[in-house]
C-alpha cells in the first residue's frame, strides 16, 4: 500500500 | 488507531490460522479510520500531544493504511502549533522530532514496500 499523501507532509517536514 | 490496527488484522489471515483455512474473500477496505484521525486532527493541542509520544508515533507510522490522506491531514496539523499572537502556524518541534524518527524506523511501511 502506497502512502503518497503521508510521504508528501513528512517531505515537508523534513525540509 | 486502535480501529485500523483490528482492523488490519484481516489482511493478515496466515497469523490466525485456526479461524481462517485460506485468505478471506470478504476483505473490505477501511477507509474510515482515516477520516476519524483527520477529525481528530481539528484539536491541534491534542494531535500536538499526541504526536510528540514516541510510543503513538510508533503506532501510527508502523501502519498500512488503506487511504494515507487521513493520517497526513493528522500529521499535518499535529504538527503545526498556532500562537494566539501569530496568524500563521509555526512547525511544533517536539512532535516533529517524535513523527520523523518513527518515520526513519518504519521507512518500509511509509513507503509501502
């Protein structure tokens, strides 16, 4: 199961 | 959380053998855990809380989620403090720090392989 939405906000956190 | 992690349980029938012979045929997704932890999102003090524990975190990003929508919206606003003096939220360090490195442990299951 892909989790697009979740990596989107941890990539922004990241950041 | 508690409703996704029973409810997962069915995509895993080879760890309950004596209730299913072979893979069930009525699996049905849930979607719903989702929507439930976007609307507990909308308490940004307790999504704050909650997500600067390690031990939910764990909990949370150690999941399949059937629609990850809910969990980012989650994780979003937990993640957000907003001052009352301040229009815009600001990154809320603790739960931040506690959200990355659950990700970093379960890096697997973030990227779904």
């Amino acid at each position: 199961v892909d989790h697009p939405e979740l990596r989107d906000v941890l990539d922004g956190l990241r950041d | 959380l508690t409703v996704q992690e029973r409810s997962s349980e069915q995509y895993r029938p080879d760890t309950f053998p004596w209730v299913f012979d072979s893979a069930p045929d009525d699996i049905v997704e849930n979607t719903g855990s989702g929507g439930l932890l976007s609307g507990a999102g909308r308490n940004q003090d307790t999504a704050n809380d909650l997500l600067s524990d390690s031990d939910f975190t764990d909990r949370l990003l150690g999941r399949q989620w059937g629609d990850s929508a809910g969990v980012a919206d989650f994780v979003g606003r937990g993640t957000t403090h907003r001052p009352p003096e301040l229009d815009n939220g600001v990154v809320y360090g603790p739960a931040r720090d506690a959200v990355l490195a659950a990700a970093d442990d379960h890096e697997d299951q973030v990227a779904g392989s």
